[in-house]
C-alpha cells in the first residue's frame, strides 16, 4: 500500500519537494543523534530531502523551552515577536499510516513529531 501521500499533499502540503521521499528506521536514528540548533542543511545533508514543505506555523513563544534569567528583563519587543517555524514531512517507509514531521526556527532544527493518519 502506498504511503497516503495524497492525504497530506491536499491537505496539509504546501509544496511537494520530492515526490517519491520516504525517511527509514536508519535516518531516523541519525536525526535523533543530530542536536537542536543544527543547520537545516546538515539535517537535510543528514535524512535527505522531505517529501513536502508543511504550511509554516507561528508561535508568541520561542521554539526552546529555556525560561530567560529574569522575566523583568524581556522587552516589550521580545515579548510580541512572533516566532515562525518551518516544518518539512517525511512518509515512513516502514508505516504507511506514519509521518515524520522535522521543525526548523530561523534555519535551525528544532526538533521533530510523529503524525499519524487514520
């Protein structure tokens, strides 16, 4: 069975950036040896190209979960910012019903999720 590829492009996918991509048991294991804050180019060097760019997100919050020193030292500007994060999607090649889902901040590696579709 093929992976629901058609599921994410129509509904989920901004742009289809290799038809075909699929991420294996062997890439994964080498992303997760990868550390936040790496260049999306060496993650891409790393599991290849994702099978599609996701609409991107943002957040009022920054993509880490670090707390600053002092709250009374975040600006009112700091505080507005909102935070835009690209995310890319992989198909499983070993689970038809799995994607991996890679997120970058400013073209860093944030980290990554699983979406599962029914």
């Amino acid at each position: 069975t093929q992976v629901s590829s058609q599921a994410i492009a129509n509904n989920k996918c901004e742009h289809v950036i290799k038809s075909g991509a699929e991420i294996s048991r062997a890439q994964i294991s080498r992303l997760l040896a990868m550390p936040e804050g790496s260049p999306k180019q060496a993650i891409q060097q790393t599991i290849l190209e994702p099978y599609c760019a996701l609409p991107t997100t943002s957040s009022m919050t920054p993509p880490t979960q670090e707390e600053p020193a002092s709250a009374d030292k975040v600006s009112a500007e700091d505080a507005a910012v909102a935070y835009v994060l690209e995310r890319e999607a992989y198909p499983l090649a070993f689970d038809s019903e799995a994607w991996l889902v890679v997120t970058y901040h400013s073209g860093d590696y944030q980290g990554y999720d699983f979406v599962f579709r029914p």
